[in-house]
C-alpha cells in the first residue's frame, strides 16, 4: 500500500527502519519510551466517539432505528467505499514476507480455536460461531493499529500489510460461513456462495480494489475524492453504531454468557500475541524491531467490523460488541506493556 502510506501518513518502507542515534541501547529506550507514553493516544478518537454514541442512543437523540440505518449504512456504503480505495492503492506482495507468515499462522490459529470453542464448548450456531471466533482474533488494524504503529514503531507499513491480509482472506471466510448458515434452507445453496462477492458490498469492493491494483491503474482525483469521503465515514459510523448499543438496561449476560466473554478476550489480547511472538521468536527466528511489529499488531484488539457484520446479519450483537469493548480497554495495558518488554 505504498500510496497509502506516503499520502496519509509519510512513513518509511518496513525494511528501511530508523536507527536510534549511534545505536545506543539509550537511545533505543528513549523510542521504547516515548512508544508508551503516546500508545494511548491511539485509543482517545475510539472511546470518545463511541462515547457520542452512547449519549445519543441513551437520550433517544436519533431516533429507535438509528443505530440499525447507521450500521448498515457502514456495511453497505461506507466499508466499501474505504476499503476499494485503501486496496487500489496496495501491493498484494507486502504480504509475502515472514512477518506476515507469523501474523497470518497466529491469527488462523486462534480463529480456528475459537469456531472450535463456539461450536464445542457454548454450543453456538455456525454463524454466531464465525462472529465469536471473529471477535477473539480479528484486530484492529486501521484506525487503531496504524495510529499506534506510527507512534511506537514510526512505520505503519507492517500492520497496512496485516490489513489487507484480513481484507483478502479473513473477512471472505467470515461472511461465506455467516451465509452459509443464516440462507441454509435457500435454494442453490452453493450458487449463492458463488455469488456472493455480487451480492456482498463489502468482498464485491475489495475484489475490485485489488483487481485496480493488479491492473497497475491509478484513478483520477474526481473519481476517488467521493469515495474517500464516503469512506471516511466508515470508522465514525461503525464507532457511533457501536456506542449506541451499549444500553444500560439491555440484559446482562448469564454465566456461560460472561464466561464466553472472558475467554474470547483472553484470546485476544494474551493468547494471540504470545503465540505470534513463540513463532516469530522460534520458529522464523525474528528479533527487534520485526518481532515488535507482528507481536504488537497481533496484541491490537478486536475491530469493530465484527459487530456491524454480526448486525448486518441479525447476528448476537451483545457478544460482539462486549469483545470489542472489553479488548479494547484491556489492550490499553497489554499494548504498552508488550512495547515495554520488546524495545
């Protein structure tokens, strides 16, 4: 995604990281520092938007359909419009370094872990499994992982690479096992699933992300200026729609409920970077700033995507949203503390 990186945030080539002042370990821990101290940073716009959220859906400010027409604005129009425009510009071969081998073997790992525990252990139904085990391995990885790259490692280029690996490979598999179960007793069930990059906004935009990139076009600023507006409003819509769920009298969730909670964030945030870290320490034999990079992108926590996926489809919205929430809030911690021990 060089056009991406040069245009939004003027970072340097993973490859081509800043060395500290003659190399002193010192200077070293000075950039660990500042890393921790401006790692908060990156979570302000979040909680202060879904804040706005909640004060809006709390006072009935919108109106009771709200916060469905928001989430689907951002499934239908929104994510689509950021995510044509944010793989035009990519490079399908930033995926091909060791790197992103080990967050890639990471997150299917836990993935696979998690539609195991729905299915085995909380007895979901296939689509609330997809979302669960969405929830306990999907990161955050734009709004929140490049603002937190670039203030600890001063290059984003690593977690833009982790991107679009979710966007080419994870978030097809989600919504093909969502559809799979909720349209189960449709006809020519698996004609639809070929269909389903025409029917779905979000896998249709990011094929044709990915087929300008492959094409090696470059579109005129009057075509992308309104989509990079309409997908400016993605992360906004997503946040808000978020934040307006979080009713104070909706119904707490049983024992099993919270239980399935605690686990899906323990995944996240502690189960995922651990288990990147092991295999980039041990099994690609990745050290400094590279095992940083795929430790702290594997350490971000769940991104918001899997509650607008789980509303979009009539989904448990409760699960998700509490993952993201509570993944988020803890991240804050574990996030500074993996910069803390790796720099």
């Amino acid at each position: 995604m060089h056009s991406l990186r040069d245009e939004q945030w003027g970072v340097r080539g993973f490859r081509t990281w800043p060395r500290a002042a003659g190399g002193s370990r010192g200077a070293m821990i000075a950039v660990g520092h500042a890393g921790r101290v401006t790692v908060l940073s990156g979570f302000l716009p979040i909680w202060a938007i879904t804040a706005v959220g909640w004060a809006a859906g709390r006072f009935n400010v919108l109106g009771g359909q709200a916060q469905t027409v928001l989430g689907r604005f951002a499934f239908a129009f929104a994510m689509p419009a950021l995510l044509f425009l944010t793989l035009s510009r990519s490079r399908v071969s930033d995926l091909a370094t060791p790197g992103i081998a080990v967050f890639a073997a990471s997150l299917l790992i836990v993935f696979a872990t998690g539609l195991l525990l729905g299915r085995w252990v909380f007895r979901r139904r296939q689509a609330d499994r997809a979302i669960g085990a969405m929830a306990g391995a999907y990161v955050n990885s734009a709004n929140l992982g490049i603002p937190i790259a670039v203030h600890v490692l001063d290059d984003a280029s690593f977690v833009i690479a982790a991107a679009l690996f979710q966007t080419l490979f994870i978030t097809p598999l989600i919504l093909v096992l969502i559809d799979l179960d909720v349209r189960r007793g449709a006809r020519d069930r698996w004609g639809r699933i070929l269909r389903l990059p025409l029917r779905n906004p979000i896998i249709a935009a990011s094929a044709a992300g990915v087929s300008v990139a492959a094409a090696g076009w470059r579109l005129p600023a009057e075509l992308t200026a309104p989509v990079q507006m309409l997908g400016g409003a993605a992360v906004p819509a997503a946040l808000f729609a978020l934040g307006m769920s979080l009713d104070a009298r909706a119904k707490r969730p049983d024992a099993e409920g919270r239980t399935e909670r605690r686990v899906l964030v323990a995944l996240k945030i502690a189960a995922q970077p651990l288990l990147a870290y092991a295999l980039a320490r041990w099994g690609f034999g990745l050290g400094g700033r590279e095992l940083l990079a795929v430790v702290l992108c594997a350490g971000l926590p769940t991104a918001q995507n899997a509650f607008i996926f789980a509303s979009e489809y009539r989904l448990n919205t409760d699960l998700a949203r509490d993952t993201v929430l509570l993944s988020t809030l803890l991240s804050m911690g574990s996030l500074s503390l993996i910069a803390w021990l790796l720099t």
